[in-house]
C-alpha cells in the first residue's frame, strides 16, 4: 500500500516549510499545501499512516466549506486529493486550542496539568473535584506557542498580549472565531453521533489584513471526537471514551511504554488501525463514503500531474 512520506515537487513549485505532516510550497503569491501521511508522536516523525494526508485534506475541505460563513478561511482550490492551493498568509505565532472537556496525555493538555495541582490553566480558573474526560460547563480556549524547534508550551491571552504575540484588538477576534467554529463544530458532530472534545485552530493575515484560519480545521489529527453512545457509560466505569482521532496512537504508545527517547519499532498494525479510524471518522463527519484513490501513478507523481495541469 502507497503511503507519502515526503513530498518533492519541481520548478515551479518553490518548498519554504516541512512540518510534522504538511510541506508548503510557494507559487504565483499562493501557498500549495502537500498533506502527507507522516506520523509524529512525542514531536518525532515515527513512521505513516495509509490515506491519512488525503483524509485530512479532504475533511479540512469539508469543514472550511461548512464553516466559511462564520469565519474566512485561506481556501482557494483543491486540485488534488492530498493537495489545497490557499492564500499566502502571514501566520500568527501561537495556536489556538479550545477545549470542551478536560483530557488529554501530553504536558500542554488540561487533565495533565489538572492532575499536577494546577488550577489556574492558561488564564482559566478550573473548580475542585473534576475527572478526566468531564465536560467544562463552557469550553475554554487554552493557547500554545509555536516554536520553530522544540515542543508547545502552554501561554495565557495576557501572557499572548503581553509578549506582543498578537495585538489585543486582533486577540479579540481571533478568540470570538475560534469559539465559534467549535460551536459549530459541536453542533455538526452531534448530528453524526460524535461528541466534539477539543481541537485546535491556527490564524492568518492574508494580504489586505483579514484575519482568516488556516492549516486545518477540526481534523482527528487537531482534534477529539468521541462517540457519543458510549460515552456516559464508560466514564462511569472510569474508562477511557471510544475515540476517532489520534488520541488513540498517544494512549497505546503511553500504555506501551514508548516516550521521546523511545520511539523505535512501533507495529505496522497500529498505523493501519488509526488510518481506519480516520476514515471512519471522515464518513461519519461528512455523511460520505470515503473513495481511496489507488491508480497506476505513485502519489508523489499523481500530485505533480494534478498541479501541472492544474496550472496550466
């Protein structure tokens, strides 16, 4: 089975940004957005994910259309199932994660910090007595930093203002926008079965100053889902909620003992496993059958003819 790890478009395709999944490219004053299948844990590339780069470009297509009248995004056109060409934005430097319930395993998540003793998270004053995988009685925002090199940390809008990361006025809005696509987020999830847990939104300026967002929207690689069913019942048993996102790779490697410094070795199975639960959440959010696109070309040269003759 095909997978794409790297991407390595021609002229006149210029590269300016690898990622943890995506490759960026620059042509014409547009930005080519390359989703591959690339799999991080622990901010390590530890191997890839059959169809997850076409999975989540498409779900991201779908909700950037389902959300583009409450918010702008930087769309422009899909020209391939891996592929979206998108406005050449200037990129605010810190990510904006809303929360719905307080969960998580890695340093920057609520129930971590919530387990430490911490009580005032990134601004918001959490009461006594939660448990993981409760419900916050309104989601909160919770930012990151976005550090070129090394792991996110958590930072407070005070601290963001503060810093001069992001001017107030623009905070302002680009928190209203990041509470309202969850909301519809929650929303639109429900009507499928999901519980929408958390997610994480990142926002630009395109070229005549409008805030817009940008990378991805409410994928299972930014995001939580939950199936709703189930969840009541497992969280008075106190086990972990049936999930269809990433948080699925986080808990095997955590319960398998693997960590930063071992990440070597983990089963081709397990990848094969998320990559089903991709796209099953990708039916499930989009009410569609998912269509696997096999063809005699590789990925790497399928991409490079959709965009050829895409530009031509």
């Amino acid at each position: 089975m095909q997978t794409l790890l790297n991407s390595n478009l021609p002229e006149p395709f210029k590269k300016i940004h690898t990622g943890k999944v995506r490759d960026t490219y620059l042509y014409n004053n547009q930005r080519i957005i390359v989703v591959t299948d690339r799999q991080s844990a622990f901010d390590i590339n530890v191997g890839a994910v059959p169809f997850k780069g076409q999975v989540l470009n498409q779900i991201s297509q779908w909700w950037f259309d389902k959300t583009s009248d409450i918010v702008p995004n930087h769309v422009i056109k899909i020209p391939d199932p891996n592929v979206m060409l998108v406005k050449d934005a200037k990129m605010f430097p810190v990510e904006v994660v809303v929360r719905g319930y307080i969960t998580g395993t890695t340093d920057t998540s609520a129930w971590v910090n919530y387990e430490k003793g911490v009580r005032n998270f990134c601004g918001n004053i959490l009461p006594k007595g939660l448990k993981k995988n409760q419900k916050f009685k309104t989601p909160i925002i919770t930012p990151t930093t976005k550090p070129e090199i090394g792991h996110d940390e958590s930072i407070s809008e005070k601290e963001i203002i503060e810093q001069g990361l992001v001017p107030e006025n623009k905070w302002r809005i680009i928190s209203e926008y990041a509470l309202a696509l969850f909301q519809r987020g929650v929303e639109l999830a429900k009507k499928r079965g999901l519980i929408f847990v958390d997610t994480k939104y990142e926002f630009g300026e395109d070229a005549e100053g409008n805030i817009i967002v940008c990378d991805e929207v409410n994928t299972p690689d930014s995001s939580r889902y939950w199936i709703e069913d189930s969840y009541e019942k497992l969280m008075a048993e106190g086990q972990e909620p049936e999930s269809l996102d990433k948080e699925f790779l986080r808990l095997y490697l955590k319960k398998n003992g693997f960590n930063e410094n071992n990440v070597k070795d983990i089963p081709q199975e397990i990848f094969a496993e998320l990559g089903a639960k991709y796209i099953e959440l990708y039916e499930k959010v989009t009410g569609e059958k998912f269509i696997k696109i096999q063809d005699d070309l590789d990925i790497q040269e399928r991409i490079t003819k959709n965009l050829q003759d895409f530009i031509s």
